[in-house]
C-alpha cells in the first residue's frame, strides 16, 4: 500500500441533503465497488451530506487517485484538499504548552 493522505473531497450535488436512503445506499454501493476495483490505495472513510452538497473524507496516495475514483463512479468534483492538521476542542487544552 502506499503512503497515503487525508483529502476532504467537496462535491456540488443538487438536491443532496432530498436524496432517499434507497437512493444513498446505491450511491455508496457503487463507490465501494469502484474502490474495491482500485485496490487498497483508496478509502472511503465517510461523507457528510448537506442540502446540496457532498463533503467526503478518503485517504489516498494523491488527489490523482481520487479524481481517477470520481471519474470511474460517475461522481462530481468541485475541490479536494489534502488534510494538514486537523484540530477539535482539545486544541485548547493548556496542559499541551
């Protein structure tokens, strides 16, 4: 497996957050039959839907290799950003000084 990065994946998608769970459940049924296809470099670690867009987090060798994902699945792609750091509430714990 090679060396792999976060990237959050933002995907213009009309209509998203109206989508039925049939209709999600197919979406991420054909995702995970395309990274299975790709092999271990790529994975899906989750998405968040909003009402019309996606925001999806993988890891993945390079932006390439999401975009080859994209592109085989017949998914958007508005950006992706790779990952730097990543901060939540205990950023502000002072004992980390």
């Amino acid at each position: 497996m090679s060396e792999c990065h976060k990237y959050v994946i933002e995907r213009d998608f009309n209509g998203a957050g109206n989508l039925t769970p049939s209709e999600l459940h197919d979406m991420a049924e054909k995702s995970c039959n395309v990274l299975r296809d790709m092999g271990p470099d790529i994975n899906w670690i989750e998405s968040y839907v909003t009402d019309d867009k996606f925001y999806c987090v993988y890891l993945a060798p390079d932006a390439e290799t999401i975009r080859e994902h994209a592109e085989k699945g017949g998914f958007p792609v508005t950006s992706i950003a790779e990952v730097k750091r990543m901060v939540d509430p205990t950023t502000a714990d002072d004992s980390i000084h």
